[in-house]
C-alpha cells in the first residue's frame, strides 16, 4: 500500500480533523504509487485548498460547472467562517467493483485504513485524534469503498460519505443493510452523499437514498451540477467534499445541515 498525506501548514500545538479520500478506478490501475497521488495530482486538490483559502471562488473554479445560486451560497458561508483545514489521507484504493462479493472486497481496504493507517496518522500528524474528528469520502470507485469501509467500521468514522458512489441500483437494499448496522452501533454517525446532473451513478444514488428513507437512516442527498469526469474531481468535487468536512468534522453545521433525502440547490 502508499498513502499521501496532505498537512495544511500550522502552529505550534494546533490540531486538525482527519478526512480519508479515496480516488476513482481510472487511479486503481495505475498501481499503488501513481495511484495514491489521485486526489494531490490528477485530482489537483492542493489548488482546491488554496481557493478555498483565498477565497471568493468562481465558476472557473468548478470547471463551468457551478450553479450562480450555490456558489453565491458557498462564498457566502467562506465569508462568514473561512476554511481551516484538514488532514487529508489518500491511500491506494485498490478495485473492489469486480467479483461475484465486491462488498467483502472492502474487508481487507477497512482493516488497513482503520487498524494500521490510522493510528499513524494520529500519531505522526498534527490530527485531533478522535472518531468525532475523522471521516472518510471518496469519488465513483473512491465513493463505493468509502461507504462500505465506513459502514464497517462505524467505531472509527463521525462521517461516512460518497462523491458519485459507483453502485448499481440493484445493491441498494443490501448497501442499506450494512447502513442500518453501522447506524445501530454509532447513532451519531453522519452520512451524506452527492451525485451530479450528469453522473454515470446518479439514479443509483437516488435509490440508495430512498431505501435508507425506507429504512429511517437518516442521511442527506445532495446533487449539483457536473459531469462524471476529472474535471467534476478537479471542481465541484473537490470543493464540495473539502467545505463539508471541514465544517461536519468540528461538529459545525455544514452548507445543506439537512437530514433526509432530497436536493438542494
């Protein structure tokens, strides 16, 4: 396995939340080391973080892909409380789409990520430490292992969420399945996921979203506009990923604050 770890710059003694982002399967076949650098390299998030930092960010930003009345919205709330930062860990996230059981594929990912990578990072890292600090995110294949690596292990993680989950509609009561155990051990557990306009998964989303509504899991669905593509990484997907963590892991109420199933604008 390889990791990049992304440290925002600090003083002395201060701490920060823990996100763990995971890449898509166009990374899983370049082998662990390129892979890894999906989220810092292909993905460009350090440029991401510096907006985020300077902002007011603009429809440039996001590729052509922002909605005037979100991003009027995002810049609103930078202003009002500017962005601070996270530890961002990227590891190798191999392909768990294949097999006749890719939910179990996830197995060995949540074991590495929870009991050996992990603890490093707070070790190593000026990380907060804490379950309540730390969650984990990912894009399409990056989005299908996040869930189920937090669904998991609920004892680790204060948010699971998703960017685009590659899942197929058909593997939703089972997804659910795993969601409302994980919800049993940890009912403080936050989840979220957004799709786009145009995501290759986007009705799978939706059908994930109702079945947790089925089942009382309570969950928030958000879609913007965007493609399936790098530049969905490199823009909305990004920023959107980064600004939720950022305020959801300091216990903070996140741009949408919503609860159940639906859109935002």
């Amino acid at each position: 396995m390889q990791v990049v770890v992304s440290i925002p710059a600090h003083r002395p003694g201060q701490k920060f939340p823990v996100l763990v982002a995971l890449h898509g399967r166009g990374e899983a076949f370049k082998g662990a080391a390129r892979g890894a650098l999906g989220w810092v390299e292909d993905y460009r998030m350090p440029k991401a973080i510096e907006r985020l930092h300077h902002p007011p960010l603009t429809d440039q930003d996001f590729g052509g892909m922002s909605v005037a009345a979100r991003l009027e919205r995002i810049n609103r709330t930078l202003a009002k409380q500017p962005y601070r930062g996270l530890i961002v860990v990227c590891p190798y996230t191999p392909d768990i789409l294949a097999g006749d059981r890719p939910f179990y594929a996830a197995k060995p990912l949540s074991h590495f990520v929870v009991d050996e990578l992990l603890p490093r990072v707070y070790r190593e890292t000026p990380a907060l430490g804490t379950q309540a600090s730390t969650g984990i995110d990912g894009v399409s294949l990056g989005g299908r292992a996040s869930l189920l690596v937090g669904f998991m292990r609920p004892d680790a993680f204060h948010v699971v969420a998703s960017l685009q989950a590659a899942f197929d509609a058909a593997e939703a009561p089972a997804l659910v399945q795993v969601a409302d155990k994980a919800r049993r051990q940890n009912p403080e557990l936050v989840i979220r996921l957004l799709t786009s306009s145009h995501d290759f998964f986007r009705e799978d989303n939706y059908e994930i979203a109702r079945e947790m509504t089925r089942a009382g899991i309570p969950h928030e669905l958000l879609e913007v506009r965007g493609t399936h593509s790098y530049e969905f990484n490199r823009g909305p997907g990004a920023y959107e990923m980064l600004l939720f963590h950022d305020r959801a892991l300091r216990g903070e109420p996140t741009l949408d604050n919503r609860h159940d199933a639906g859109r935002a604008p």
